[in-house]
C-alpha cells in the first residue's frame, strides 16, 4: 500500500512533468520583439484545468538557459461555429509576466477566413497587431452578437457575411470569429494561470531583468511580486530610480509605495524630486503624496522652502500644505513671507494662513502679517 507521501510525490509528479528539449517546429510566427523563438533551449509542461471554451489542458513553459522566457498554448478548435470548417491549429505565446508575446503556426498550417479563403501575409500581421491591444472592444462582444446568422439551407461558413461595423477595425476582415476567439484566449484566464505558475520560478535574477524591461506590464508584474526579505534599498533602489525617470504612472506609484515602506528618507526624497518634474500628472501625484505625509522631514521641508519661490501657484500651495508638518525657523518663515506679495492671491493668502498658524513668530513676521492683513484683506 503506497505512503501518503509516496501519493503527494506521484500527484506532484504528475503536475509539473520533466523538461522536454523539443522546441516548437518553425513555421509561419509574429512575435513582439526582443523575444525569438531560438532563445528557446527547454520546455516544461504543466495541466491545468482551464475554464474556457478550448478543449486544451496543458501551458508550455519555454526556458533560456534555465529561466523562464515565455510560456504558450497549442491551440485546436474549429474556426466555425457550425463545425464545418478548418480546424484552428496555433501556438499562442505570453510573456512569463502574461503579457501578450505572439503566435506561430506549424509548417503547413495557415488561417483561413470564410470560404477556406487563406490568410494574406498582411493579414496574418493585422491578426498580431489587433491580439497587441488589450483595449479592444472584442471585450464587450459574444460570439453570438459577432457572428451573423446564417440561412441553414445554404451551406457556407458559420463567419461569412457582414459583421456589426462597431468592430470592423478590431477584426480581420471576414475572419470575425478567429480573431474575436484568439483575443479573448490572450486575454482570459490563462494570464491568471501564468501568474500562479510563475510562482515557483521567480528569483532576485528574474525580477531584476523584469524591472529593466523595455515593457511597463513587466515592470508593474515585478514591482507587484518582489518579495520582503531582501534587502530593498541595497538590491531594488537603482531600478526603482529608473522606474520613477520613466513617465509610467502605476509603476511609479506602486515603486513609490515600496520605497515607502523600506526608507522613509528616500521616499521622501523622490517625492520632492518628482514634484519638480514637467509631467503633469507625475507631478500631481508627488504633489498628493507630500501633503499626505505624516511627518515631513527638516531637509525636504527646506528643499520645498527654498524652490517655492519659483514653483507654479499650486506647487507653492500644496508645499504649504505639506509645511504644516515641519516647525520653521525664523529663516524659513522669513522665506515663506515673500509668498505674501505672491501675483497669486490663493498663494498668497496660504502663505499667510500658514505663518499665521505657527507658534513662536518673531515680531518681524507679525508686522509682514498686519501689512498683509491691511493691503489684502482691508482689516
């Protein structure tokens, strides 16, 4: 009678299978660079129990000398909704973060659209662009509402015919079904697979190539899996750096979170440096996260003192806002009362709310405030 250890040793035998050293047979592919299939030296395959329509119960991970570089799914199913068509034979490929990588077809396999008609090479590329955009409107349709009925006394593909002109530019013309199909396997549930595999594979190593991908998906994917015992600062800052010079705004929020939580100084830090960034909406986030501090160091807060000067109106307010943490000197109140003559009134007016609050004001800063009081408010 076998062990219960002997049992958990064949289940997990049986799930993740040893390494084939079979790479996918070349053929017709569309991939997103730098990825190329002949970095591929390894594959390992694990079942998993989809929950979508195709009848396939096994991811590929693809290995480059001993790490996961992509992962895919040898599809078949049938291209038509009346079973009468050419069966639909492809490799779709995600990155190891399950970011959209590309297909390929085996030699002698090609993609046909109504009447058997075969894929024209630019269609073939259209068919990779349109599975790039994971913004697609594919998203909001069924088959059913993109496949037009069809008279059953006519023999003819379950795809031919118009399809609703709301979608005509996110499909391949006359291939309906095919692309609405294969987007939908992009995007489903075998990202979340991925994810859950990956798991057993993630290293200092990888993460670290992910964060100094040319891919903004890859980077979040890693910001969201680093792990909490290394050491942050020594090992992750540099990439962080490189993710907050970047103009994407989740990563630089998520990087800013975690540098949060390792160093309060350098958090700090790059929120001021961010703050004086040209984007927008970077700027505004810095800006959000310093007024929501809870203490604000002396060497930021004198940073903020001495750039407000030149900072646009609602730089120079949300710093005030921010200064309500630190306790200035008389140097640095003397600072903030040029603000009093500001060409901005709303600058100009926190700037007096703001030393009006502080305790402890020389008798110089009292008469700037009673000047104000009479020019500005006509007390």
């Amino acid at each position: 009678m076998l062990s219960t250890q002997r049992i958990v040793s064949l289940l997990i035998g049986f799930l993740f299978l040893s390494s084939e050293t079979r790479i996918p047979d070349e053929g017709r592919s569309y991939f997103n660079e730098p990825f190329n299939l002949s970095q591929v030296d390894s594959i390992t395959k694990f079942f998993v129990n989809f929950n979508d329509t195709i009848p396939n119960d096994t991811l590929y991970f693809c290995f480059s000398k001993g790490a996961p570089v992509a992962v895919y799914r040898d599809i078949l199913s049938g291209v038509c909704l009346d079973g009468e068509c050419r069966p639909l034979r492809i490799k779709v490929y995600w990155s190891v973060t399950g970011r959209y990588l590309g297909y390929q077809l085996n030699d002698g396999q090609e993609l046909t659209k109504k009447e058997h008609t075969p894929f024209k090479e630019a269609e073939y590329q259209l068919l990779h662009n349109l599975l790039n955009d994971s913004l697609s409107v594919l998203a909001n349709f069924t088959l059913e509402e993109i496949t037009p009925k069809r008279d059953p006394s006519v023999k003819t593909d379950g795809i031919s015919g118009a399809t609703p002109p709301n979608i005509s530019s996110y499909i391949v013309p006359e291939a309906a079904y095919t692309t609405h199909t294969l987007w939908h396997l992009v995007y489903s549930e075998t990202r979340d697979s991925i994810n859950l595999k990956m798991n057993s594979f993630i290293t200092p190593g990888l993460l670290d190539s992910l964060l100094n991908s040319s891919s903004d998906f890859d980077k979040l994917w890693a910001l969201n899996h680093l792990p909490r015992n290394i050491d942050f600062v020594h090992y992750y800052f540099p990439a962080m750096q490189r993710i907050l010079n970047g103009n994407n705004i989740p990563a630089i929020d998520k990087a800013l979170t975690l540098i949060a939580a390792n160093s309060d100084s350098l958090y700090q830090q790059e929120l001021f440096a961010l703050s004086q960034k040209d984007n927008y909406s970077i700027k505004l986030l810095a800006l959000d996260r310093l007024r929501s501090l809870r203490s604000l160091r002396p060497e930021i807060a004198r940073k903020m003192i001495n750039s407000i000067l030149q900072a646009q109106p609602e730089v120079a307010n949300s710093f005030l806002l921010a200064l309500e943490k630190y306790n200035p000197s008389e140097e640095d109140m003397r600072k903030i009362s040029n603000l009093l003559t500001d060409k901005s009134d709303q600058v100009a007016l926190n700037a007096y709310l703001y030393l009006l609050r502080v305790p402890g004001k020389s008798k110089w800063i009292e008469k700037q405030l009673k000047k104000f009081e009479r020019k500005k408010m006509k007390i």
